[in-house]
C-alpha cells in the first residue's frame, strides 16, 4: 500500500483524505464529518440568535406589546425613529462615547505599554494590576464609581468643594455627567488596548530599532515613523473592535448614570432597552437597535475591508 | 558616561513613580470596594475593619445563593461553549468552500446585534418553555452568545497548528474525527483556556440577560442580587461591597492563573481574513 502511494508521489497522498479513502468518497465523508462537527453551534445559532433576530423583525414592523405582537405597520416604525429628536441625540451621545472609548482607552493603554516596556523595575506587578479594571465586573466598578460621585458627601465631590470648586455634582449635570461616562469607559478599556498594544509591540523586530538609533532617529521620529506604522494591523483591529463594544455597551451607562441626567448620557442601546422595558414599546426600542446595528456593521464591514487591503 | 548611566537610572526611577501613580489612581475604585465591604454595618456599633460585615452578608442575605447561581450558570455555560465551539472552530479554521465563509459571516452578523434584541424574543420563547426564570435558561442564551467569538478565538488558534500534522495522521489511517480529536485538540490548549476565560468572564459578568430572565429572589446571580442592597436614600455600602467583593474575586483568580493564556489579537486577526 505504502510503495504505491509513495510511487503515486506526495500530491496523491495528499488528495486522499483522512482514512486513506478514494478522493470523492472522502470529500464526501470529510463533508459530512465537517457538518457534523458544526451542527451543535449551528443548532444554538439558528435557535438562541437567528430566530429572535426574525422575531424582532417581526415585532420591529408593528406597533407591539412585551406579549401580542399587534397591528402590521410596515416601517413606520423605522421612520419615526428617524424624525425622533431623543433617537438623533442618542446617536450623537453614542458617537461621542464610542470616539471617546475607543481613542481615549488606545491612547492610555499604549502609553502605558510604552512605559512598561522602558525597563521599568516591577514592570510584571504593574502589568497585571493595571489588567484589573477590565477584569473586575462592570456591575462592581459602576457601584463604585458611583459610590465614588454620586451624592453631596461622597469622595469626589468632597475632594472638589476641599480644592474650591464649589459643589459638583458628577452625575446630575449634563455635561459632567457625560464627562463621568467618559471617563468611566476609558477606565474599564485602557487595558484591552494595553493587552492589544502590547501583545502587537511584542511581534515587532527590536532591530529596526537599533538601525533608526544608528541613522540617528529620536524617540519622538522612532514613535512616529517605526512603531505606529509596524502596529497599524493590530491597531486598527483593535479600533474596529472597541467600537463594536462600544455602540453595543449597556452596562456601562445603563448603571452608572441610566441614561440620565435628562438623557444627557442616552446612548442609542440605552434608548433602546428604556423603550423597550419602560415605556413597553418593543417594536419602536428594536427599530431603533436596527437602524444602530446597520450603521455599526457598514462601519465594521468598511474598516475590515480597509484593513484586509492595507496591510499586507 | 557617568552622568550618562546616572541619569538613564534617575529616567528608570522617575517613570517607575509615574506608572505607580497612575497604577494607585486607577485601583482607587477597587480599593474602595474592598475597604467599604470591610467596614461595619450600619447601627451595628462596631467601629474599624471586620470580617462581619462579610460573614453577615454570607449567613444571613441570599448572596450565597447567589453566589452559587452565578458559579453554575458561569461554570457549566463555559464548559459547554469550549464543547461546542472547539469542533466548530475546527471547521472555520479547515473547511474550504462557500458553506464554511458563510457559516463565517452569519457568526459575525449575529455577532453585531445588540443583547436588546434579542432578548425579548428570547423571554418569551423560554417562558414557555419553563426556562425563563432559571439558571438552566441563562446558561443556555450565555452558551449561545459567546458562540461566535469562541468559534473565532479556536479557529484563530488552529490555525497556528500545522495541517502537515493531521495530514500524517490521515495517510495512517485515522479519519477527520480522530483527527481533530487526538491530534488538533490536544495541541490546542492554549486556544481552549482563551475561550473558557472569554466565556466564564461573559457569562460571570453579565447584567442584562439576568436582569430580563430572573423574577425569583433564589434564582438570582451575584449582580442582579447586590441590586437589592440599594436603599431609596441612604444605603449601607458595607453589604453592598461585600457582594461586590464576592463578584470580583472569581475573575480575579481565573485572570491571575490564566492570564498569559487570553490572548484578543487572534480573533480580531481571523475576521480581518487573515
């Protein structure tokens, strides 16, 4: 058996498919293995995502009820939302946070790989204390940021009112209380971005480098010219992931600020779920998701595409 | 030279204070939590630092119930997202043809919705079926969705490992089952553990299913439970932290054991195509 294949030569071996079959009935069979390898996911798949995705297209063309899905009313629901002042600052509010999140949490998290990797002494130690803002639940950071800022006595407000800036309130104020989601967003991301950055500075060859060193390159030209562009794959994967996290983030506001002060921090998935569990109109709060979840993935689909050309 | 090497250490030493500042500024918050979970409750007259706020939370609040709902539901779904999504990930990472790039895209666009939406669907469906208000409905929708990004994060992994080796496999005889099983999955342990943390975090960390599925005060997991603690005007942040606490530990330990194991850059590397 063995001369024959070996006088058949390597590429024959190689067409005969696991099991040492004929080639079409190993197609066949490696076909049928394949899909019985992937039926268990494609089973939960179709059943806990496919068929609720349906099921919201369904409720999002009327007007419905949490129970009885109600009147057909084609996409009034889609046009409504998009002549909806609270639906066209949920989607300012959503950019912002995600322009934010995104730059804000890459810019800390690579500026504090750089620092890590200068020969800081007790880099490791840092490392993995630094992991654990994005390690801990959201559900506890939130309730401590909130602890943090919420009321009169609490540490913040204190510590301002202590340096004289009077009586500020982090989340009853618009503008502060946005500020405060902001702030909160980029804490939790800053080590995604630091695991990213990291893990792509670690793949880049120490010699170019040395070579920059000897033309006579500063930091500040190795920064700009060397490192950034060795790190732009990874950096822009890790861009067009943070945004998908991002727009699709509830927890974050939802338990730091729930929306408020006066929709001040209402980010379209926030908007969303209220309309949805507060003002009981599913078929209006998934309308709105949809449209938000078109946008994102025509953004993701473009900047993939972008990345899969670029960098090559 | 001197003045050289003496200042490159007093760089080294100034940066080290720098990150040690920012490093304690950015653990403020969860020093916070384990101080408060450390301080008596209100009206019990004890003064400094105590376990019995702790103890009391444990003996006489439903968190250990919680406790365990949220170690179940946590647990068993991230066994059965490794069980799922690992042969599923051999596929991504081996199959050709239109079926396997499709199978691909659909992970993706069912990746893109947001939890809103589908959990409505999802409600209704599983209270029929009885599964609504319970652990074994939320493992089910937490299996469900961590599906794509675990089946991205082993495809990701497989293919680091050489076909040449399953190839060698098959020509003595073993078929694309045993394949996979005894040569591409024992090689992938790396992959597997990313995907166990990536789902155990998920499922450990999530606020909103539980928060639609979960009516019963015994059904309750850890973050729909420390909600309860919150009182109208004043509340007592001892309680509330040492649930927290008991939330944060779990991650915490996973991450400190495995950590070197997470790794993102792959799945981001496999939907870029690459």
């Amino acid at each position: 058996m063995s001369t024959v294949q070996i006088a058949k030569g390597g590429l024959q071996v190689r067409s005969r498919g696991p099991g040492g079959q004929k080639p079409a009935r190993a197609r066949r069979s490696r076909g049928v293995t394949m899909g019985a390898l992937v039926a268990p996911s494609l089973v939960l798949i179709v059943l806990i995502n496919a068929y609720p995705l349906v099921y919201a297209a369904i409720q999002a063309t009327h007007d419905s009820t949490l129970i009885s899905s109600g009147p057909y009313v084609g996409a009034d629901n889609f046009s409504a939302a998009l002549s909806d002042p609270a639906f066209w600052k949920a989607a300012r509010f959503t950019l912002y946070f995600t322009l934010v999140g995104v730059f804000g949490s890459w810019a800390v998290g690579l500026g504090l790989t750089l620092l890590l990797r200068s020969g800081v002494p007790g880099r490791s130690v840092f490392r993995v204390l630094l992991l654990l803002p994005w390690v801990v639940p959201v559900v506890v950071s939130a309730t401590s940021w909130n602890w943090l800022a919420n009321t009169h006595d609490s540490p913040l407000p204190t510590l301002a009112r202590v340096l004289g800036f009077g009586d500020v309130l982090f989340l009853a104020d618009p503008t502060l209380a946005a500020l405060t989601v902001f702030a909160f967003k980029v804490w939790v991301s800053f080590p995604f971005m630091m695991m990213t950055t990291s893990a792509a500075l670690e793949a880049v060859d120490q010699n170019v480098y040395e070579a920059a060193r000897m033309d006579g390159a500063s930091s500040f030209q190795q920064f700009f010219h060397i490192t950034l562009p060795l790190i732009a794959r990874p950096t822009y994967i890790s861009w067009v992931l943070m945004t998908i996290f991002c727009v699709n983030d509830f927890p974050t506001i939802f338990l730091l600020t729930g929306g408020g002060p006066v929709d001040a921090t209402n980010s379209l998935v926030v908007y969303a779920y209220r309309l949805v569990f507060q003002d009981f109109r599913p078929g209006y709060g998934i309308a709105v998701a949809f449209l938000m979840t078109a946008v994102l993935s025509g953004v993701a689909a473009v900047l993939f595409r972008q990345i899969r050309k670029a960098a090559r | 030279m001197n003045t050289y090497t003496h200042n490159r250490s007093y760089g080294r030493w100034l940066r080290f204070a720098v990150l040690a500042l920012i490093t304690a500024v950015a653990l403020v918050p969860l020093g916070a939590v384990v101080l408060l979970a450390l301080q008596p409750r209100a009206g019990t007259g004890e003064t400094g630092l105590t376990l019995s706020t702790l103890s009391y939370v444990l003996t006489d609040t439903g968190a250990t119930t919680w406790l365990g709902n949220s170690l179940l539901a946590a647990l068993i779904s991230t066994a059965a997202a490794v069980v799922v999504a690992a042969p599923a990930g051999y596929v991504l990472s081996r199959g050709r043809g239109k079926a396997v790039s499709g199978y691909s895209l659909a992970l993706f666009l069912v990746q893109s919705f947001p939890v809103v939406v589908f959990v409505i669907p999802l409600f209704i469906l599983f209270a029929k079926l009885d599964l609504a208000d319970s652990i074994t409905g939320l493992t089910i929708v937490y299996v469900a969705a961590t599906m794509s990004v675990a089946c991205w994060m082993m495809a990701a992994y497989m293919d680091s490992i050489p076909v040449s080796l399953e190839e060698a496999a098959w020509i003595d005889g073993c078929s694309l089952a045993s394949g996979f099983l005894r040569i591409v999955l024992p090689n992938s342990l790396p992959g597997v553990l990313s995907t166990a943390i990536f789902s155990f975090l998920l499922a450990w960390n999530d606020y909103l299913v539980a928060l639609v599925f979960l009516r019963s005060t015994d059904k309750f997991t850890l973050p729909i439970g420390l909600q309860t603690f919150f009182q109208q005007n004043s509340t007592d942040w001892g309680p509330v932290m040492s649930v927290a606490v008991l939330m944060m530990i779990p991650p915490i330990l996973v991450f400190a054991a495995l950590n070197k194991f997470f790794s993102v850059g792959g799945i981001g590397g496999s939907l870029a195509g690459q």
